[in-house]
C-alpha cells in the first residue's frame, strides 16, 4: 500500500504543477481529453499486469492493436458484419491470440519474452499485410454511433472510455486481489515451483493471464480503433506494450514476478498521461516527450530503491 | 601446551529484541577440530559471523595467535588466515575449478593486455586438488562436478588464502555417505596438516567421529565442552537441549498389512529402465534409505505426480489411480513434503497465513472470492497446533527457522484428508528440538492410519522411526528390512548394493 501512496503522492504533485504553471490543464476539455486516454490505456495496463504477476511480459501488444484494429475496420466497412458483432469478435481475437500466447509460454516452454517478442514482429506485418499497407477507417458506415461513443462518447460527462476502465479495475481488483484465481497467479509468479507442489495447476494459471490480458488488449484495440477513427497498419498502437509495461512497473508490479497491485497500475497509467499531458500544456519540446517519460520512469523507480534501502 | 590459535572471549552481541550472544567464549588450537553444535538459534551462527566480520561484537575481545584483533569485514577475516565452508556453496557452475579457486585475484601476465594467467592458476590449483587428494583437472566446469568435488574446490579455495582456520558450516548436509566419509578423512588429514577446524554439524555421529574436543552453545551462552574422551550422543543432547530427550517414537511391529498404499513397477526418468515396487500399511511408516542419488526423491515426485511416471502403476486400497499432475496426487489424499522447503515447499516471501492455506484455498472461498476471516482463523489454528514459533501468522516465512518452516510446510497439507504423505529429507536443516516435534507429528499422523513414507539420508532418523526400511541403490530397491532387522549395517550393504 505505502507503494501506491508514494505514487500516488507524485501524480497529485505533478498535476498541482501542471496546473499552476498552465491553468489550462483544469479545464473541462483537457481534463476529459486526459480521463479518455487514461480510459483506453489504463485498460491495456491492466492487461499487462496481470501477465506481469505471473512474471511473464507480453511485447506484442501494441501489433495485436494494430492488426484487431484494421480487422474490425474492415469486418465493418468492407465485410458489413454487424458492428456489435464485429466488437464482440475482436474481442474474442484477442483473447484467441492470448490464448496462442500462453499454450507457447506454459505448454511448449519458451521465454514469454521471445513469444511475444515474435508475435510483436509477426502481427505488425500481418496488419500491413491484410490491410495492404493502408490506412483503414470506419468513414461511411452508418450506425455506428453507439459503438464510437464507446470511444468518444460521455457519460454524465466522463468519457467512457474512462467509465469502461473503472469497470474492468473493479472486476480485475475482485479477480487478481479477492479471488482464489488471484492468490494463485502471486504464487505462481512468485514461485513457479512451490506452487505446482501445492497443487496448483501452474500451467493454466500462467496462460490463463495471457488470455486475460488478450481479451483486455481486444478492449483497448477496439477503443482505440473508433478513438482515432483511423488505423494505420504500420504506426497504430506503436510503443503502446512498453507504455502499459511502463505504467504497471511505476505502480509497483514487479517484473520478478509475484507483485502488482490494481491501484498501481491506474495509478501508473495516469502519472503517465498526466505527464504527456504536461509536456503539452508546459511548451516543452513534443520530440522530448518519451526522454520525459524514461526520466520520470527512472526516477520513480530510483526513489523507490532507495526508500526500500533506507528500511 | 601451545597457545590457542583463536582465543574468542566473553563475547556479547545484542540485535534489537535479542540477546545472541551473552559472554560466549571459545578457543581453538593449532591443528585442532572443534566441533561447534548447538540447536539453531543458539548463537552458533552469529559467533561465525563475528569471525567472518560480517558483524561486530558489543563486549568481548578475539586473538588470533595472541594478538588482539578487530575485524572489521571479510577481507580482514581472510587476512587473517580465517575461511568459510558455507552449508550453501559459493561457487561458480559456469566457470571450471582454476577460475573458482582464483576467482578474484586472478594473477595476470606481464604485458599490455594483462591477461590471466592461465598456467600459474592451473599448476596452483592442482597442487591443491592434489594435496585435497580430489582426482579433477582443473580446467573441469563446476558444473560437471558433484556437490561433493565442489566441496573440494571451495576448500581448495580457502586453503590457497593461507587459511589456518577453517569454518565448516553443515559440511556434509548434502552429502551422500561415501562422500561423507571422504570429507571427513579430508578435515581430518587438513588438521594432520596443522590447519584448526570450527566444524558445526546437526549430525552428532560424524562429531564423535572427528572431534577433538565439542563446544556446545544454548541460547546465546556456552552450555558446556565435551573434551574427546567425553564425547558421546547423549551428552551433546543434554547439554544442548538442557533436559535428557526422551525417544518419542518407538515404532511399533507391522501389524498392518502392507497393501494399503501400493506401487507397482514405477519407473521414473532419471532410472528408465528401473521398476520399483512397495507396500506402505495403513498408520505404517516406511522408511526409505539409499545413496544420494538412488533415485529416491524422483520416486517420490513422480508419485505425487509433478514428474512424470514412465510406467507403472499406484493403488490406494485396491483400486488403481490415475496421478498426471499434483492435483490428482492431492485429489486422492497423497501429498509430498519436499526436500527442498525454500523453493519447492514455501512461497518464501509470503506470509505464514498464506503459505499454510496455499494447498486449500478453495475450502474458505465462496464463489472464487476468499473469506478472508476463515482463513485467518484457521491458519492461527495450525500454527497454534504446531506450535510454529512467529510474533503471528502475518510473519512472512522466511523470517523463520527451518524447523517453524518446515512446520508451515506441514500445516500446509494437515488441512486437507490426508491419506498417504511423503516427507523427503523432513529435518534437513532442523535443530533437534524441532526434530523431536517433527518425529512426533510423524507418529501422529501413522496413529492416526496415514501411510507414511520418510525418505532420509540420516540413518539414525531411518531407524528412529521406520517400522520398515526400502533400500534404493541406483533407482534399484534392492531390499526392504522388517523393523527387526533393521540396523546401519544391514541398510548400508543394500545402499551400496554390494550384493
């Protein structure tokens, strides 16, 4: 908990800052400008980080976006399958290539790193591929509104996007820190080994998380997909594994394993939004956007190190 | 008579909460093996570390020939001619013997490049191997070495520091008999040599065996010296423990029939072609004796289903079972207490709670989602019956000695219905006073018409508690003893299956 509280410390700091030296980031406009992208990353985060617990890593997120993303473009503009369904087999395709992901990592035994190392390179190509290197967009189709307002739509003035988050944070908190399921994926990211002699069935709970994990990125891709409305093969969801990597290792996840909580990883999504944030509203340099993050990342995780050797 | 290579005297050490150390003196002479033995939590490792400088005495005053000396840290500790078998090996897999022994202080050639000296390191290290009498080139990866010769390797370390005195911690814990005996003959030329040995051990045969004279340390103060003509069992014990340990166990004559629990021609993967077949009675404990090495753990583990059975089958009361992972072991009422506690019995930064309820989580969860109260209640519950010694269930393990970690272990698996349980090694590593509880729970659960099967390398344990004994000897049984004629030597020929 005291993890969380230091950073949660930080983010109120920094928007304190922020606000000060710009009072531009109260506005309405920026504020839910920055809870929508809080929404749509925090959900990829979470993703993340319940593969992280069990001390695995999943790089390829990003390329599944890419290519979920011009899948569902054109399954609606170029197939005319029902929008709804439409989502709802995104979804499921995500959780299908986490499902992949697991049977290589628990079954076959090879390096979650590598899996999804491969997968990253092999799904950014498919993407290019299928959609023939073009960009790809919902631009005619018609009734598709409810399903964009998903993205940029509002409810009572939240966006939902950051609705949808602080659903899935509520069900991820019950299931990762309430739950049986949850206790065992801590003890198998914390010890493989002791859990499987205890009778656990390591094997299942380690590629269930990438199934999670893959119905969470199927989440994120769709939201993104009608959030930019725009899908290019080769650039969409670039990075976006390494800023859910980020966000769950500045909220405490560990990626020895066995550690992570939900609250950390929200909290690390927003500490990382508010910072773009900031380098936007402060003048800073956009091209310094990512040595902004890396420093702050550092930093955070230094300041924790040194507490933790202070005890 | 000469004068003491190592005088420690009146050491004091105070640790927040805690006196480890009150007025604990001890003397070692040139060429001289002082046993050091005490149950764990006695002070003997604390005095240890004062020597190797990783902590500072409060009172007390240490000479080393007659000098008074301060350490400060090991590099003081290896000045002064003081060196360290730890129970855990400090060695290097990936590297061969010569880079072990020299790793460090690698002498260089002359020249721009400043490269190792590959020949002096080598030739170094064989004289040493050979004065060890080890048969290895120096140029072997550790790797390929037994734990036995990388023993050998970390002696041959600290002898070419100039060591005088050597520290042993638990030397031969992980040791098969042979090996045992070839350590013991090593420790005994090395004082032949003139070097003086600090030998600490659990195992009170090996001491009587050695020593030249037996320190015994209780609760952070010098219980009493056995010299050589005094060493026996029994007055360790005493002194150590401070009361005479009665034998818990005294095993009764099998009565039950052995049928109960039976495996038929299991053969495992390290010994393929080796089929082993045995009978445990309901309420019987089986011991099982042999060799490091004789492929008794991999019976074990293929039996509680986490290593896979090439062949064979397991009957409980009749009927066959069908065991491809440890969820079927457990479903079935089989569970193993494995060897290794600190990666394959604990979740070592977990809490006591968390560790005890680990195996059966699902009994107070409604839904998937835990009930937190119940398991509180009944993880206080087994740590109260077991008596694990911990300010509460909220302490993580490993803050605990072996013996309370082994009792987590144990706690563990009491939970559910047992009907078959396994313990591998079940007190390496424990004092005796937790051994004693150990054995008693052990009794218990056969009291209560558990099969028990006790797989130990300690042959006083064996017959301390077996109502029959199996023999492996290279993932063959070659025998098993009816309690009557069990006995060290009987075991021992079938161990190294000399017949």
């Amino acid at each position: 908990m005291k993890k969380e509280l230091g950073i949660f410390i930080l983010l109120v700091v920094l928007c304190a800052i922020t606000a000060i030296l710009n009072p531009r980031f109260l506005t309405p406009v920026n504020l839910q400008n920055t809870a929508r992208l809080i929404g749509a990353f925090g959900i990829l985060s979470l993703g993340l980080g319940v593969v992280i617990i069990t001390s695995g890593i999943d790089l390829s997120v990003g390329s599944v976006m890419a290519l979920l993303g011009v899948l569902l473009s054109m399954a609606i503009t170029q197939w005319h399958v029902p929008g709804i369904i439409a989502v709802l087999l995104i979804i499921l395709g995500g959780m299908a290539l986490g499902s992949l992901h697991g049977f290589l990592v628990s079954k076959v035994r090879i390096q979650p790193f590598i899996v999804t190392l491969c997968g990253l390179l092999f799904y950014r190509g498919a993407a290019r591929f299928v959609a023939s290197d073009e960009t790809k967009g919902f631009g005619s189709a018609t009734g598709l509104e409810h399903l964009q307002s998903l993205a940029i739509g509002n409810i009572f003035g939240i966006p939902t996007p950051f609705v949808l988050l602080l659903i899935a944070s509520i069900v991820m908190w019950v299931l990762i820190h309430r739950s049986v399921y949850g206790r065992y994926l801590f003890a198998v990211g914390n010890n493989e080994d002791a859990a499987r002699y205890s009778g656990i069935n390591a094997r299942w709970i380690i590629a269930s998380a990438y199934v999670v994990c893959g119905a969470l990125t199927g989440l994120a891709a769709v939201i993104f997909a009608f959030y930019t409305n725009s899908v290019s093969p080769s650039s969409h969801g670039n990075f976006f594994e390494l800023y859910g990597i980020a966000a769950a290792v500045l909220g405490g996840c560990s990626l020895r394993g066995g550690e992570g909580s939900v609250i950390g990883i929200l909290l690390g999504t927003a500490l990382l939004q508010v910072l773009q944030n900031l380098v936007n509203l402060l003048g800073i340099p956009s091209s310094l956007n990512f040595a902004v993050m890396g420093a702050v990342i550092l930093m955070g995780v230094l300041a924790d190190q040194l507490l933790k050797s202070r005890k | 008579m000469t004068s003491p290579l190592l005088e420690m005297h009146g050491i004091g050490k105070r640790f927040p909460g805690v006196i480890a150390l009150n007025n604990v003196s001890l003397e070692v002479f040139p060429g001289e093996i002082v046993a050091l033995v005490g149950e764990n939590g006695a002070g003997k490792s604390t005095l240890m570390k004062i020597l190797g400088g990783i902590h500072q005495p409060d009172e007390g005053t240490i000479h080393i020939n007659g000098d008074a000396v301060t350490i400060h840290n090991v590099n003081d500790s290896m000045r002064l001619g003081i060196g360290f078998i730890h129970q855990e090996l400090n060695v290097f897999p990936n590297l061969d013997v010569a880079a072990n022994v020299y790793l460090g202080r690698e002498p260089v050639n002359a020249g721009f490049l400043r490269l190792i000296d590959r020949t002096k390191i080598e030739a170094a290290t064989a004289t040493l191997l050979k004065r060890l009498g080890v048969d290895v080139s120096p140029r072997t990866q550790l790797s390929e070495l037994s734990i036995a010769q990388q023993q050998m390797v970390e002696i041959a370390k600290a002898l070419s520091l100039n060591t005088r005195l050597l520290i042993m911690d638990e030397p031969t814990s992980s040791l098969t008999l042979t090996e045992t005996t070839r350590l013991l003959e090593v420790v005994q030329d090395l004082r032949a040599q003139g070097v003086s040995v600090i030998y600490i051990s659990h195992r009170l045969g090996e001491i009587t065996e050695i020593a030249d004279r037996v320190v015994v340390l209780r609760d952070g103060a010098n219980a009493g010296t056995l010299q050589r003509d005094e060493i026996t069992h029994d007055k360790m014990v005493t002194l150590m423990v401070g009361r005479a340990l009665q034998h818990v166990h005294t095993p009764k004559e099998a009565n039950a029939h052995p049928n109960y629990f039976v495996v038929e021609n299991l053969r495992t993967k390290r010994y393929a072609d080796k089929a082993v077949s045995f009978g445990v009675g309901k309420g019987e404990v089986l011991g099982v004796s042999g060799l490091i090495g004789a492929g008794r753990s991999e019976v074990a583990q293929a039996i509680f289903g986490v290593e896979p059975m090439l062949g064979g089958r397991v009957l409980l009361d009749g009927n066959p079972l069908l065991i491809k992972s440890s969820q079927d072991a457990i479903k079935h009422g089989i569970c193993l207490i494995p060897e290794d506690r600190r990666h394959l019995g604990l979740v070592m930064d977990w809490t006591i709670q968390d560790n005890t309820t680990l195996a059966t989580l699902t009994d107070y969860a409604k839904a998937g989602l835990i009930d937190f109260a119940a398991e509180n209640k009944v993880a206080v519950e087994m740590s109260q019956k077991l008596r694990v010694k911990a300010p509460s269930v909220a302490t993580k393990v490993s803050q605990l000695s072996g013996g309370n970690q082994q009792k987590v272990v144990l706690a563990k698996w009491l939970l559910q219905k047992l009907k078959v349980i396994i313990f591998d090694e079940p007190t390496r590593g424990i004092d005796i006073g937790a051994k004693s509880e150990i054995y008693e729970l052990i009794n218990q659960l056969a009291a209560d018409g558990v099969a028990v099967i006790v797989i130990s390398s300690d042959l006083e344990e064996i017959l301390r508690i077996s109502d029959r004994v199996a023999v492996l000897h290279e993932g063959k049984l070659t025998g098993i003893l009816p309690r009557a004629e069990c006995n060290e030597e009987a075991i021992m020929r079938l161990a190294v299956g000399s017949e």
